[in-house]
C-alpha cells in the first residue's frame, strides 16, 4: 500500500485530504502537532504522528517510509501573530520538508501554496498560473511567506530535481471547517439585520473541490508546475446575497468605501505596532478587501481533469453544517 504524509492533516483543507486518501486506498500518516485538536480526524483510520513542522528530527522521523508527501500545514490567519512566527512556519518549514524530501527520496512533493502568490485578475481577466507575484504592497506576512515558500520549492525542483507539484487554492469554503478559518466570513454574514460589506471580491471555491484537484496533482500533476485550484468569480455584495438566500434574512446590505476600509485599516494596523500584536483589521486584511481577488482554473480542469461547483452550492453545504453543529 502506497504511504503519503498529510502535514496540518487536522486542519480544514488537511482534514479533508486525510479523508479523501484513504478512501483512495493510500495508507495516510497525519501529522499534527502535540496536543492539536483532533475532532476533525477521529473518525479516518490512519496514523498519527504528532510532531513540529519546524523541527527536522520531526520531520525526519515522519518521512520515515512514507512514498508521497502533501505539505497542507501553515499559519493562515491574517493577524495576530508577529512577522517572525509566518516566516518559521510558512517558510523555514517548507525548507526543511523540501530539503528532507530530497533526502528520504520521496516520490512526490505536493505544496500546498495559495492563488495570492499570483497576481490576481479582474472579471473579465482573471489571474492565471502566468501571472506575476504583485502582493508586496497588501504587507501580508502570510502571503509574503508562501510566496517565499513556493519560490523555493520551484528552485529546488529545478536545481536539485525535487519532484514537486505546488496548488494553489483560493479561498476554501464548506463542511468541516472546526475552528472555523475561512468560515468566519460565512457566520459573519449570518443574522445580521445591518450587513457591511467591502467593495471588492474574491474566488470562492468548495473545499472538496480543492481536496481533489490536490489528489489529482499528486496522482498526475508535472513536476516544477502550479495549479490554480479556484471555483467561482464573486463580489462581496453577490457573496452574502447568496448567504441570504440560504438563510431567507432581509439584511440591510451596505456597502464601505474603500477609503474608510483602508484608512480604519492603517488605524489598526498603527494601533497593533504600538500593542505588538496585530488586530483583525488591519492594514493588509482591508487591502485584500477591497480589490478584485479574481482567478481561473482553467489549467487545472484540463490538465487535472478537476471540475468546480457553483460557489453557492459550497455555501449552502457550509451553512448546513454550521447549523448541524450549533455554530449559529
């Protein structure tokens, strides 16, 4: 039986990878660290290894026999955490796993990145696997790492033939989302009777999507190419409309001027220097907030054979689950 090691296999996306592989018949190793919530995973036979991403006798010791390798593990959050904790997980750790890859002579390396690390598009031009990193300016620890990340996981394919396939999704939504991460935007536009929403958008696509286009790229991505795993093309203001046809509430649908987002966005951001903690509205959250945060996935339906639903479809199943389990 073929052996693949899931990294931050408890998290949203890792959770639903460790499912899907073993339904795929692969023998699946988690790693999660010490103490890490496991709701998420209790229910799949597979192995536990708890373990520090950022530490090599870990890592070390998890890629002991194992054939496939799907890095998921990173800190996604937009705030809280200093610049310094971003780059020891998203970026030194993806070195250490590429490097310990090429050593344990893993037969596949899928890093998962994310569609941020390309720039976006409009509607009518949305970003492709050829667009250039333009996120510098957001002043993202979060996208500045992983696009560190993925750039030397492409080097290392290219100067030491590590047999890497890097995804890149954009913004996950559906079941299972414990913590929850991107969720928070669904449950925020729940019974709301005043509903403020940010003038741009964003790709929206449903997590079991995006864990089969991963499963696809390990089973027949090229080696040194990224897949943009990316389902459907939204406004804010169409987003919580579909939320509100879900729910059946009339909110009061406001929009903010980009102006006051961004401005309330360097208060905040001035206001966390000063604390030495960032805050959830900060300078980079309302920067992503207010453009077009569009993309295709064109290379990935034809080279991967992956098909995306409806983003209302992933709403719905996300909502459901969030009521199912008591979130609202």
């Amino acid at each position: 039986m073929e052996t693949v090691l899931i990294t931050g296999a408890n998290g949203f996306l890792g959770a639903h990878l460790t499912r899907g592989l073993y339904r795929k018949g692969f023998a699946v190793r988690a790693m999660i660290r010490a103490g890490a919530d496991r709701r998420s995973i209790a229910d799949i036979p597979c192995e536990i290894f708890e373990g520090a991403i950022d530490n090599k006798n870990d890592i070390d010791a998890a890629l002991s026999g194992i054939d496939f390798v799907i890095h998921a593990a990173s800190v996604t959050t937009p705030w809280g955490f200093p610049f310094s904790h971003y780059e020891r997980i998203n970026y030194t750790a993806t070195r250490m796993l590429a490097d310990a890859c090429i050593q344990h002579k893993i037969r596949k390396l899928v890093y998962v990145s994310t569609a941020n690390t390309l720039a976006p598009g409009t509607l009518q031009y949305p970003g492709t696997e050829l667009s250039p990193f333009t996120l510098f300016s957001a002043g993202s620890a979060y996208i500045d790492t992983k696009y560190l990340a993925q750039q030397y996981i492409l080097e290392q394919t290219a100067q030491h033939k590590l047999p890497a396939v890097i995804v890149n999704p954009t913004f996950m939504i559906g079941p299972g989302d414990f913590k929850p991460s991107s969720g928070r935007l669904l449950l925020y536009g729940m019974n709301r009777f005043l509903l403020f929403y940010p003038p741009g958008g964003k790709n929206f696509v449903d997590v079991a999507d995006v864990c089969t286009g991963v499963i696809a790229a390990l089973e027949k991505g090229r080696t040194g190419e990224c897949y943009l795993l990316a389902g459907e093309n939204l406004s804010y203001r169409e987003f919580f409309r579909l939320i509100r046809r879900w729910s059946g509430q009339r909110s009061l649908m406001i929009s903010l001027p980009a102006w006051l987002l961004r401005f309330t966005g360097m208060a905040g951001s001035l206001i966390g220097y000063i604390r030495g903690r960032s805050l959830p509205l900060n300078r980079s959250v309302t920067y992503m907030a207010c453009i077009g945060n569009y993309y295709s996935a064109r290379k990935a339906e034809r080279e991967l054979d992956v098909r995306f639903s409806p983003a209302g479809q992933a709403i719905h199943r996300a909502l459901d689950w969030f009521k199912e389990n008591n979130y609202f």
